[in-house]
C-alpha cells in the first residue's frame, strides 16, 4: 500500500500541472482566434491580387514572365522549413521533420549527398534542429515568428526570390503546416520557385476588358508577379501560425482530460489507503481490548 | 465611384468617393467618375482621395510604398504593399 502522505503529494503536483495545462489550452484558444482572423484580413488582398494578374497575364508570353517561371536543372535546393518557436504542441514540429527527410530521401538524396541541400528554418525549433544535425543551414530568418507581420515576410520573401534569381538556387520548396481545422493540421510540401506554371485549359485566359496599361503589360506582370509570391509565403505563415494555436490548444485539451484521469485513479488510491489504515487500527484497539479481558 | 485601399494587413478604406489621386509609377495621376479601365503601378507617394459629399478641402492622405491600382466600372482597388497616415 502506498503511504498516504506520498499520495497526497502526487495528487497536489498533477493538480497544479493541470492548472498550468488548462490555462496553455485558453491561451492558444486566445492566439488561435487571433490568428484566425489574420488569415481572414488577408484573404481579400490575396483574392484581388489574383484576379488582376489574370487580368494582365491574359497573352503574355510567358519567356517575359522573367526568372520565376524558369524550370532549371536542378543542382542547388533550398527548402524552406517552418516550424513554431515553442513546443508543447504535440506532434506539430515532428511532423514537419519527418516530411521533411520523408522529401529528401525521395527527390533530393544526391543533392543532399553533394551538400547542395540548404535549409531555411523559420521558427526555433527548426533552427535547433537542424543546426544540430548535418544540414546546411541558413539561419537568417528563423525568428520570424517574434513578430509575424507582413513588413519582415517580405523581406524573406525578397531575399528567397533574389538568391533564386542569381542562380543560388534552382528549386525552392516550403514545408509547413496547413490549417485544416483546430484539431487537423495537414502538412504539405509545396514547390515555391520556380513558379509551377497552371495553364487553365478550361478558360485560356479571356480578358475581356481593354484595359489602359500603364506602364506596359511586361512591367506589369512582372511588377505583379513578385507581389504575388510575398502574398503566397505571407498567407503559408499564416496558416501555419494558425495551425500551431489548434495543435497546442489540442494538445494542451488533451493533457487537462489526462490529468483528470490521473487524479481520478490518485484519489481513488488515497482513499483506499486511508480507509485501510483506519480498519487496521480499529483491528488493533479491538485485538487490544480482547487480550486485557482474556487475562 | 467606390475606392478599396488594401494591404495584406487589413482594408484601410471603402467608401464612395468623388476623386483620387495616384502616384503612379510612370507620374501622378488622378482619376474621377466614369474613368476608362486602367491598371497600373504605383509608385512612393501620396494618395489622395476626396469622400463624397465632402469638400474638397478634407482631402485624406495616406502614404503609400508600391503597389497596384485597377479601375474598373466605376470600382478603384489598391493593392499597397504597406500605408502610412
């Protein structure tokens, strides 16, 4: 039987552990709404941004897209990992990791092996991570997530594009989170430069307008173009910001429920132990009183 | 006409306006009621925009740092990359 004062102590040590899990779990509840509507402002901008690319796209040859659209031989890979700054949000980060070598192994292990494999982390933990292994890391933007806002993303973004541009690298590829719901995350793999040409077979690009172009359609796309790939890494963070708030407020729900259950069983043990006690010193007193009235 | 002004913060303006004012990249432009459909970059600078029914004395000004703009059936959309009051 255990001893009753350890047993208290255990019950007091899960309660307070649960006190602290119950408030993470409000305080990613909090953030996740926050993040929520981030994702929400930032949808109209996007949807706009998109509709007038189409609009201006409409004929253009796509050699004058400009670099971003370039397929090249692939010597140099640059992926870029985003991760959280904290843990305590269950299987969130490993998920990544694991998708991420997942992705190595499969399409870049020869790159890998002439260490023409570069990553980018964004967050902590991927930073610790990677840096601890044999990785090339790039360590410029990994704390990002400090101050998620649209000024430092594209930044990022601007410098991803530029070493694309100079030939540092020919393939970009972004590994995050998606946000499905609070409590799905879906982690995708999805190639960043060079852009993966859509071609909408259904409608070839009908632009019906006859817009003024100021200053002309080439300038344009390629002023757009730009734009849009900040906007896509911008709303990537986003997501996966959002994701992190639903794992940890999943993760830190499902440690509340399991304390519960802990200190259900704890209890349980106190009172069973307690209770034998006091029947042993009964047996004892009664033992006791028999002896004096045998003699 | 209605002018949108959009970062990929948030919406900084909707509303009906009588006229605006554009940095465009290639010069500033301005644009009023019944514009022909245009689209075009824009430069550093101010953007100027009367409300309707106001004078034109209360003219608001932000300060904008690239974007596009479009015109389109009496409809401005902004995109700016960021605005400054």
């Amino acid at each position: 039987m255990a001893n009753l004062k350890e047993v208290r102590g255990r019950i007091k040590s899960v309660m307070s552990t649960q006190q602290i899990t119950k408030a993470m779990k409000m305080v990613a509840a909090a953030k996740l709404r926050r993040a929520q509507d981030r994702m929400v402002q930032m949808r109209p901008y996007a949807r706009r941004l998109n509709s007038l690319l189409q609009n201006v796209s409409a004929g253009v040859d796509p050699e004058l897209v400009g670099n971003y659209g370039k397929e090249r031989v692939v010597d140099s890979v640059l992926l870029v990992v985003i991760t959280s700054d904290r843990g305590l949000c269950g299987p969130f980060n490993g998920n990544i990791f694991k998708a991420v070598s997942q992705n190595i192994q499969d399409n870049y292990a020869s790159v890998q092996k002439r260490g023409k494999l570069t990553i980018l982390p964004i967050g902590k933990k991927a930073y610790d991570f990677y840096r601890k292994r044999d990785y090339r890391v790039d360590s410029k933007f990994y704390e990002l997530l400090n101050k998620l806002d649209f000024e430092i993303v594209k930044e990022t973004a601007e410098y991803v594009m530029s070493s694309f541009d100079e030939g540092e690298f020919d393939r970009v590829e972004i590994v995050y989170n998606e946000f499905k719901n609070v409590a799905q995350q879906i982690i995708r793999v999805e190639q960043y430069l060079p852009i993966p040409l859509v071609v909408d077979e259904e409608n070839p690009l009908k632009s019906g307008t006859d817009y003024i172009l100021e200053p002309s359609k080439e300038l344009l796309v390629r002023e757009i173009i730009p734009k849009s790939l900040k906007i896509q890494l911008y709303k990537t963070l986003l997501e996966s910001n959002a994701a992190e708030q639903g794992a940890r407020m999943t993760a830190m729900d499902q440690a509340t429920d399991n304390a519960d259950e802990l200190l259900k069983d704890l209890r349980l043990t106190y009172n069973r132990t307690r209770q034998a006690a006091i029947t042993k010193e009964i047996l004892e007193i009664v033992g006791g009183a028999e002896a004096l009235q045998a003699s | 006409m209605y002018l949108e002004i959009i970062t990929p913060e948030r919406i900084h303006f909707e509303g009906e306006v009588d006229e605006a004012t554009f940095p465009g990249s290639a010069g500033s432009f301005q644009v009023l009621n019944n514009h022909a459909p245009l689209i075009s970059t824009l430069g550093k600078g101010e953007l100027r925009f009367v409300k309707k029914k106001h004078k034109k004395s209360h003219e608001n000004v932000m300060i904008v740092d690239g974007g596009v703009v479009e015109v389109l059936n009496n409809r401005i959309i902004v995109l700016a990359e960021s605005i400054e009051r």
